[in-house]
C-alpha cells in the first residue's frame, strides 16, 4: 500500500470513503491549512479525536479527502469546503511544520469490498433513506447513493451516528464492513 506525506485536520466529525461533508474553515486563524487544502492535488488526512473531558486523544485512522468546491461570501471569516473522502489510511508519523500545519505519513489501508445486502440488513438501507428524507442537506450532499451497497451504507452511518470514537477506530480497522454492520443492526434495533 502506498505512502503518503499529507497534512492533517483533526475533527470531532468524521467522513469516511465515498463520503461527504461540509467544513468550515476560519480565513484568519486556519489561513495556511486553507492556502494548502486549496492547491493540494493529493488532498489532506481528516482525522478524529476522541473528546473526553478527561483526555484528548488523537486517532490514528483517517481519511484522505480532496476539496470539490468552496464558497466564501463577502464579510464572512468562514470559508465553507465540501470534501469526498477517498482512501483510509493509519497514520505512522506525525510532525509539526511551518505556520504550525500539521503534516502526517500516512499508510493507506484497503477499502472495504461492496457487499450487497441480505433481506436482514435491508433495515439499514431503508432507514438511512428516511434520514435522507428528512435531512435534504444530507441527500443533497451524497448525490451518488448506493442503497444496495452494505459497505457504503455502513460507512454512511458511522459518519452520522454518534458511535465512541475507539470503537468507531476499531470498526474501521477491519478487513470489510461485517463488524460495522453487526454492530450497527444491533444498535438501530435496541434504539428503534
């Protein structure tokens, strides 16, 4: 697997490959992250951390994503980003460069296969299709579905879920999106 040299975000938010999202950057404070996410070919590495009063952990898995497009609306510090996430990867090294960027060696890890759905997990599907209903932002943003696909699916709803950082790690960790998907039907059938 491929080596990367990237700099890293860390956010209590997560996207996951195939994924999207919005992020909010200020142009004063995050003006040197801004000026390399903008002008990166290769992207930057969206990383968790967990955010226990107690400690603050940075997470070693991570996503590398690239910037689709970005609005900035005059008188406004904040620059809105709309990310696709592409591979996960773990990070190996990290150091601190200049104007305090934060730049990581990054391993990249394998995709989860696609997986079609069994009759069982269909509840999966058909529930993140009414949180989309409800949501329009969220359809809006994911304007390629895959309903069918389990791999997909399950990365969806650990972006969305507020599922323990560790274990959202662990999870993701994994060869394919099995352990997901258990412990998700198990989670959408206790609360539901």
């Amino acid at each position: 697997m491929a080596t990367l040299h990237i700099p890293l975000l860390f956010q209590k938010r997560h996207i996951l490959p195939t994924g999207r999202m919005q992020l909010y950057l200020s142009t004063i404070t995050d003006a040197p992250t801004l000026k390399i996410i903008l002008s990166s070919a290769t992207g930057i590495g969206i990383c968790m951390f967990s955010d226990k009063k107690s400690q603050q952990r940075l997470c070693h898995i991570g996503t590398r994503v690239t910037v689709e497009d970005f609005t900035h609306e005059p008188n406004n510090q904040l620059i809105k980003l709309n990310i696709y996430g592409h591979d996960l990867f773990k990070i190996a090294k990290i150091e601190q460069g200049k104007s305090d960027i934060i730049w990581g060696d990054c391993q990249q890890l394998p995709r989860w296969p696609q997986r079609e759905l069994t009759v069982e997990q269909q509840l999966l599907s058909t529930r993140l299709q009414l949180m989309f209903n409800k949501h329009p932002d969220l359809d809006k943003l994911h304007h390629q579905q895959e309903f069918q696909n389990l791999s997909w699916l399950c990365q969806r709803w650990l972006e969305i879920l507020p599922v323990p950082t560790q274990e959202k790690q662990t999870l993701l960790n994994r060869p394919d999106c099995l352990y997901a998907c258990d412990y998700l039907m198990s989670m959408i059938q206790t609360h539901h």
